[in-house]
C-alpha cells in the first residue's frame, strides 16, 4: 500500500471523531418589528404590552429551535411566522391596508452559505407569506413570484389561505382613514428576523403588508434580495423602512458588501448606510444584522424600532424605543 493511503487509514478515524470548529458556534437570533413612529405614549398599556410579549415569544420560538440544534434558515422562519400572526405589526395578520381597503403582502428569505433565496409579492390571502417564500426558494428553480402566480403556488404547496376580514384589524381601519385624510401613503412597518445556527450559517427572513394608503401594486423592499434582506457566510440582514430608498440604494447586501470589503464591523457598516446612505436620499428606517461571529447591529433613524434579541446562554432582550438601548 502507497505511504499516502496508509496515512489516509490512520488520520481518517481521528478526523471523524474531531468536533467540528464550526459546530462550537454560539447561536445569535435578532428580530424586528418595524421602525418608524414609535415614541413612549404612543401607544396603550395593552398595545404596548402585546408588541413586547409578541416580539419576545419570536425570540423564544427561534432559540428553542437553535438550543437543540436546529438550523438558522428554521429559527428565522419560525420567528417571522409568529410575527405574521400577530396584529401589532404590519406583515401578515396586522398588514395594512392600501389605497382600496385589501391587503398586498411581501416576503423574503435566504441563507448565507449557498445563497439560496426565495420571495414573493404582492399576494393576498396568504396567512404566512414567509413560508411561501420559503417554499420557492426550496420547491422551484426560480427566486421570485408575484401576485396571482405567487398565490396559485402558494396554494400549489398547500400553504394556509385565510379569508380577507382575518386581516382586518381596527388599528389598521383608523390608520388609513387617516392617511386618506392627509392624502399621503405610511411607510411604517415590517417584520424581520437574522440569524446564526451553531454551523456558523447565517439566515435572514423579512415580511410586509407594505405601506398604509399604497397605491395596489407597489412592492417595496422587503421582497426584493439584496434591498430588504440579505445573507451570505459573513453577514445577514433585513431591513425595515421607506423601502424606495432601501431599493435605489440596494441596503441590506451593501451592509454586508461593506463589511467585507472595507474591512469595518458590520455594526459600522449598517450605521452609515442607515444613518447616511438612506437619508441622503431622502428615506428613513432601520435594519437588524448580524456577523458570523455573532455580533449584532440594530441602527434606525426614526422615533422607534421595535427588536429584540436573544444569545446561547443569555436572556432575551426587547426594545422598542430610541431610549431603550441593547447593543
């Protein structure tokens, strides 16, 4: 036997016992709520409340899924799910309402190590338009579907369809009549979620009824790969704002991209693109990332962004307001 092969035989049971460097990575999940008009008062106590405990109970969901193992790309899914469900926030259940009283939802999601993306937009009826995004990334050959093709494959998929009134919330009623009385479209909401697995495998996961009072067909940034969300082996992303400016100023892979090429942190990266980059365009809103070491960066420049974040071994953590500081 060639000296070659004998050390193939020796080293080959040692290698299959080594633990894997990468299997040692502490899990990190973020999530987000939305940026936009959040001050204290703005709400009730109940309103409050329940935008706290739903933002918490994603966290949970995400880290129950991580602790034993489980994957990045399934925590941010179940995280944006429970989101969806919720009424306090505008993606799924909370969406708002557009110029002609329905509800057009948006979603997307995508790993960082092969870069497999899926979206959708401008669907209606759809209970959680995540998995629907999910289910094109990992049942179709394509990245992105839109209005009746996305719904007729949504439902190809089996996926939960809900009648129109489950959407109708009172808060959203009273936001577009006043939107209508000021005649001008609310850029506030979305929900999103970052993630890295103990693989060391970053995911990212963002979903949006859009804007309050939007004209029928307008598709913001949360859909869109590389403006709304973002992930590859250094970095993830998901974006919440004005997402026109998002859009013209491809947001979340520039984060990532400047990060990497830069050779500045992720949290440095996101700051100027928030902080600069958007409002020299015109645009405002936040974004939550998050680096393969797990680092963490939730910059936004409006009133209030609601996120929170939980870490392998620590407690949750949520924030709602400018105030309120985590990372």
């Amino acid at each position: 036997m060639p000296p070659f092969s004998r050390l193939i035989l020796v080293l080959a049971p040692l290698l299959l016992c080594a633990p894997s460097l990468a299997d040692d990575t502490p899990w990190t999940v973020v999530v987000h709520g939305g940026a936009g008009s959040l001050a204290p008062g703005t709400f009730d106590d109940d309103d409050e409340a329940g935008m706290r405990d739903d933002i918490g109970r994603s966290l949970e969901l995400a880290a129950e899924i991580l602790e034993r193992g489980g994957s990045s790309l399934d925590a941010v899914t179940a995280a944006v799910r429970h989101l969806e469900d919720s009424p306090h926030f505008n993606a799924g259940r909370g969406s708002v309402f557009t110029a002609d009283a329905r509800h057009e939802l948006d979603a997307s999601i995508m790993v960082g190590d092969t870069r497999a993306a899926g979206a959708i937009a401008g669907v209606t009826g759809v209970r959680h338009p995540i998995l629907a995004a999910r289910a094109v990334m990992e049942r179709s050959p394509h990245v992105m579907f839109a209005g009746a093709g996305a719904e007729a494959f949504a439902r190809e998929q089996g996926l939960e369809f809900m009648p129109a009134e489950w959407f109708h919330t009172e808060r959203r009623r009273h936001a577009l009549d006043a939107a209508r009385e000021r005649a001008h479209e609310d850029n506030s909401g979305t929900v999103g979620a970052v993630a890295i697995d103990r693989s060391g495998v970053l995911a990212a996961a963002t979903s949006t009824g859009g804007m309050t009072n939007k004209t029928p067909g307008r598709i913001g940034d949360s859909p869109v790969i590389g403006a709304g969300t973002w992930a590859d082996a250094h970095c993830a992303v998901s974006a919440t704002g004005w997402g026109e400016y998002y859009i013209r100023a491809a947001a979340a892979h520039d984060i990532c991209a400047r990060a990497r090429y830069q050779g500045i942190s992720v949290d440095e990266a996101a700051t100027r693109v928030v902080m600069e980059e958007i409002p020299a365009l015109g645009g405002d809103g936040g974004v939550i990332a998050l680096d393969a070491e797990g680092r963490i960066s939730m910059p936004f420049d409006t009133e209030g962004m609601a996120r929170g974040y939980v870490r392998e071994g620590e407690a949750v953590r949520v924030l709602l307001y400018a105030e309120e500081h985590g990372e």
